[in-house]
C-alpha cells in the first residue's frame, strides 16, 4: 500500500486515521466563543461515557499539555499536604510521579521494584499496614517503560482493605484496557487524547469523582496545574486558560469514532489481535519477548535485541521501509526496543512490518 504514511509503532502520538485527520481541517474557532464551549462539553460528556460506570459519579476536566501535564495535574491538586502519598513504580513513569509528589513537597513513600517486574502487591499490602499516615496510593495502570499491564482489581481491594485511596497514571491505557471506574476507593484517573483514544498531542484530561470538586478544597500550590480551576469554568464549556483547539476537534472526532467502532473493548481486542501477530512473529523470527508470560498490555510489546544488532541499526532501517518503533529507555536502551499497535493501523501494515523485519534479520544472516 504505496499511499500509507510512516506508521507509528510508538506509544503515541500515533497514526491518524483519515476521518480524524479532516477533523482539522474545519473552520478555525475561538475558544471564547459558545460554539466552542458546546464543543467542549461534548468532549466531557463523551470522555465520561468511555466507561460506561464512570457516567454518574466522574467528571472528566481537560486541559492543554501531554499525559504527563494531566498527572501532575492530578498529583498536585488532589494529594494530601498531610498524610503520605504511596508511589507504587515499576517503571520510568511511576518514578516520575513521586519526583512530582517531591516537586510538590508532598509527602511520600515511593515502592520501587525493578523495571522488569511487577508491582510487589504482598510489599504494598506490608507497607499500608505499617503505616497508617499514608492515605493515598498512586500507581501507573500500563507501565509502557516494558509494556507491562499492572494488575488492578488486587490494588484496588488493598485500597479498600486498608481505607486508601487510589489516583491511577492511565495516559497509556483509558480507552482500551479495563478500568473499574465502580469501584469506590479509584477517585482520579489521568490520561490524554493522542494515545488510545487516537485523538492528536494537545489535549490531556483527568477523569474525577464529582465528589471531590464538592467536598474539597484545591491541593494546588500553582495556577496553570490547579483542576478546581478547570473544573469550575468549564461547567459552562470554556477554560480558564486557552486551550490547544485543533487539538479538541480531532479529540471530539476521535471519542465519536471510538464509539462507532465498538469502544474500548473493540479497540482493545484491535490492540491485542495485531499485538499477539507480532509477537508470535517475532518469536519465530528468534526475537523473543522482553518479558515473560502473558503480562503486557494490550497495545505495546517489548522484544530482545537480537544478537549482533544495536537498536539504532533496526530503528533506521525500519524507518527507511515506513516505520517508527520506539528505544528501551535508560539502561534498556542496550537491552531491547518496543512496538505498539494504537492508531489507525491495518493488518496490511503489520503484514509489511514483519516482512520488512524478516528480510532485515535474513539479510545480516547472509552476510
């Protein structure tokens, strides 16, 4: 398919879909305007029925900025000053939310586990029963550091168990993986439009229980990161500061396709399907899987460097045949690399990745 363009195989920003794409060709609008707002109250009202049990108790409040932005909007107005905040990090992205948290000079008690395991539940169990400061947990739902999906239902029963809360880091998984939005211990979900929702970079959001902008006060020790901010001023569809508004019209064309396709559990099951191909593929190929068992997520994979390669090497041939996949990072750089299956990807393309990478590894063989 000569007219595809570069396929992204990192986790996000991702593919466009063509439908998307002409999103942001209509015309310009002024974010001040009531068209826009009524824009933007579509985007809550369909970003709140993602799940169908977050409807009635979450609001979901958008703000301009990455998946990061939206968690440490999370992170900075609803930790506690007081009570300790525990950081459960397997991964580069649970240890940026406790660098956040001692930005914010939150307290906090970060449980760190290698990178290439997972999160130590009898540890966390341990942990909230010796230390009755500690009244909120936070963790990262798919660590895409290794593509690892962190198991949540034990979590939340532990939250429950011991009378926590819990603030989940979804940038990577809302809108293709479960997420038990009934559950009353999970009071904040973080996450963005340009990943599993296919929308573009700009537009981040957190999804919280109504609850909180009533009976709290804002945690905020700034003006830009502050959601009682949003929150107030978008009851009426605007923002208080401006907003990244192409950005919203590829989001609310997004959500809309999102449902029409089937939502999150037809994307995910899309996700799993093209993510099982390249990995039984790879296999084969003799490029196994970084980690063992059935552990990742639906949508990212992450696989050995093959003997005699450095990832560079495979990134640049890759490349050249029209696509991107994506570095370990820090130390896995030598280590390993990753593919991801979120956007607008065809079978056809997988089926032109892994030829692409056979003849790759086939032609070193030869040489």
């Amino acid at each position: 398919m000569q007219d595809r363009p570069t396929i992204l195989l990192n986790p996000g920003p991702v593919t466009l879909s063509d439908r998307v794409r002409a999103s942001l060709l209509r015309e310009d609008m002024c974010h001040r305007e009531a068209d826009f707002a009524a824009l933007m109250r579509d985007i809550k009202t369909r970003l709140a029925a993602v799940y169908s049990e977050a409807e009635a108790a979450f609001e979901a409040v958008t703000l301009t900025g990455s998946g990061t932005c939206a968690v440490e909007a999370m992170i900075d107005s609803f930790s506690s000053r007081e009570r300790t905040t525990l950081v459960l990090s397997n991964g580069v992205y649970g240890e940026r939310i406790a660098a956040m948290l001692a930005a914010h000079r939150r307290p906090c008690h970060e449980l760190r586990a290698d990178w290439r395991e997972p999160i130590d539940l009898q540890r966390v169990r341990t942990t909230l029963a010796g230390d009755a400061t500690i009244g909120q947990v936070v963790a990262v739902h798919n660590e895409t550091t290794t593509g690892r999906l962190n198991d949540l239902a034990p979590l939340l029963d532990l939250c429950a168990k011991f009378g926590v809360e819990l603030m989940l880091d979804a940038v990577s998984s809302f809108g293709a993986e479960w997420i038990d939005f009934s559950h009353p211990n999970l009071v904040a979900v973080a996450s963005t439009g340009n990943k599993c929702l296919h929308g573009i970079v700009g537009i981040a959001f957190v999804l919280a229980r109504k609850t909180l902008f009533v009976h709290r006060t804002s945690l905020a020790d700034g003006l830009y990161l502050d959601l009682f901010r949003y929150q107030a001023a978008q009851l009426d569809g605007f923002s208080p500061y401006t907003p990244a508004v192409h950005a919203c019209f590829a989001l609310r064309e997004a959500l809309a396709e999102l449902a029409d396709l089937g939502g999150w559990r037809a994307r995910g099951v899309r996700y799993r399907q093209l993510s099982e191909r390249v990995r039984s593929r790879l296999t084969q190929l003799g490029v196994p899987a970084y980690l063992e068992g059935d552990v990742y997520s639906s949508m990212i994979s992450s696989f050995k460097l093959p003997v005699g390669w450095n990832y560079q090497e495979i990134h640049d041939a890759l490349r050249a045949a029209g696509f991107v996949i994506y570095a370990g990072q820090g130390s896995l750089y030598q280590e390993m690399f990753r593919i991801c299956t979120m956007g607008d990807i065809l079978d056809q393309d997988i089926t032109r990745l892994l030829t692409a990478i056979e003849e790759l590894l086939c032609g070193r063989a030869r040489q």
